[in-house]
C-alpha cells in the first residue's frame, strides 16, 4: 500500500518536449535532479529525440516551475502523474537523476501500470546521510545586492564549495531580474525541505516493482548498490559506467546514451 498520488494537491509542471509522438511507442520523461532543471538535459534529450518522443520537465520548487512549500516524493510523484494525466500519457519511460530518480521510482512503486521502462541514474530508494544544510547556508549568505558580475559569486561561494564545476551548476540558479541578482530557487524551501531530498518514503507496505529497471551508476560514485535496489526491484539490473561519478550523464554522455538507447531498444 503506498500513498494514493491523486489524493496530493498537484502543481501544474514547465517543461519542455522534442522528437515526434511515434505509434504504438511510449514517450520518455527525463527527471532532473536538486539543484537542475530541465535545461541540464538539453544535450542529452536532443540525442534521444532522434528516435523518441522527449519530455523534459521542470520539478516543482525548480526551473521555471511552480513553488510550493511540500516537497517529498509523493508530492513530486503526483506532480509527475497529473503531468501525464494531462498530456494523455497513459504508459512513459521514466529516466530521473538523482532527485528525480526516486520521484521515478515512487510513481513506479505507486502505479506501476504508468511505467513501461524504468530508468534511474546513480540513485537508490533509500535515505542517505549527507546534508544540504551547510551548501543551502552558504548560498543564502551570497550578497546578492553587492554582486556586480556571476564571476564574483563563483569567489565568493569557493572558500564553503570548492569544486568549479560544482559551484557553476549550482549558480545556474543565479539570475539577472532588472539589473539585480535573485535566485530562482527558493532557498528556504530548499532548506525545509532538505532531509526529504535525501530521504525516502516508508516502504514497510509497498509492494515491490516487478518492470524492467536499469540502473545506472557511476563507477566512482558510491550512491548506489545492487543491495539497495533488490528489495523493491527484484528484476532492476544495475549497469556502472566507468570514469563518471554522480553526474555520468555530463561525465561519460556517449555511454550513458548507449546505455540508455540499448535498454529502450
């Protein structure tokens, strides 16, 4: 027994769509992680456009999408199902990073008639022990009104994140409002919301998923292992992509695209 998605108050999702609708072919449902947005899966959804129709969407609280204090698993897995109630989508392939990979998994464990193929990279269903609070403190302590140019912000934010890459993706959410720097996000609610993000819903009553599951991990990643993902998808293979840690999609894209084309195929 899992939480009835449609009992949840839905927000209308942003996104964005590539390739045509083939016959008789399910669509795919790219799902970014904390922190992204569609726009982090531009690259890879135009290469999967080629032969599929795209969905890219923009998770509640991100992009351009609606805020809205509640975010856990259920709220954005209900954000997902009314998405494809509204876009007539009765079966999807379901590809989701992180974040969006344990919103895939909980529409599939919720309504496991949605999923045709099941896609999750280098996330498990399970609560993890690291912390956004530090990384959401320092971002809310950025002097916005003082900031002259993004390049100031990327040194300011060095000392408490000191990975470039990192610092970079994180300030995509940075953005220029009539001459004055504002985030996109909402911080606090990020900050509310933070041991969600990390966390997992109860699967003490869930019934485990019998669809196909890929999982894909990075090999220097240690977000997942096959032990994590048995229980509750007894036939999910799991598949390490070597030379890519968390973000394999950005790190390795021609495997991971190989990968992802082999198992829609």
């Amino acid at each position: 027994m899992t939480i009835a998605l449609n009992k949840i108050q839905a927000v209308e999702l942003a996104y964005y769509e590539l390739g045509e609708p083939k016959p008789h072919c399910n669509p795919i449902i790219i799902l970014h992680g904390f922190f992204a947005s569609s726009r982090n899966w531009r690259q890879v959804a135009d290469k999967l456009s080629i032969n599929h129709h795209v969905y890219v969407l923009d998770m509640r609280n991100h992009g351009v999408s609606p805020h809205h204090m509640n975010m856990d698993y259920p709220d954005m897995a209900a954000d997902l199902l009314a998405f494809m109630d509204a876009h007539n989508i009765n079966t999807a392939n379901l590809l989701g990073h992180s974040m969006g990979g344990k919103v895939a998994m909980w529409l599939a464990l919720s309504y496991p008639n949605r999923v045709n193929k099941l896609l999750v990279a280098d996330i498990a269903p399970v609560k993890y022990q690291h912390s956004f609070n530090k990384l959401i403190t320092a971002l809310k302590s950025l002097p916005l009104a003082a900031l002259k140019n993004r390049k100031q912000a990327e040194q300011w934010l060095e000392l408490e994140i000191p990975e470039l890459t990192y610092r970079q993706f994180l300030l995509q959410n940075l953005v220029l409002n009539e001459g004055e720097y504002v985030w996109r996000v909402n911080l606090d609610i990020f900050y509310a919301n933070g041991d969600n993000i990390i966390g997992f819903p109860n699967v003490d009553n869930v019934n485990p998923y019998q669809g196909q599951a890929l999982f894909l991990a990075g090999g220097d990643s240690s977000y997942v292992n096959l032990e994590q993902i048995r229980d509750l998808f007894p036939i999910g293979h799991l598949s390490v992509i070597d030379g890519a840690g968390h973000w394999l999609h950005v790190q390795q894209p021609v495997e991971f695209l190989n990968q992802v084309e082999a198992y829609l195929a």
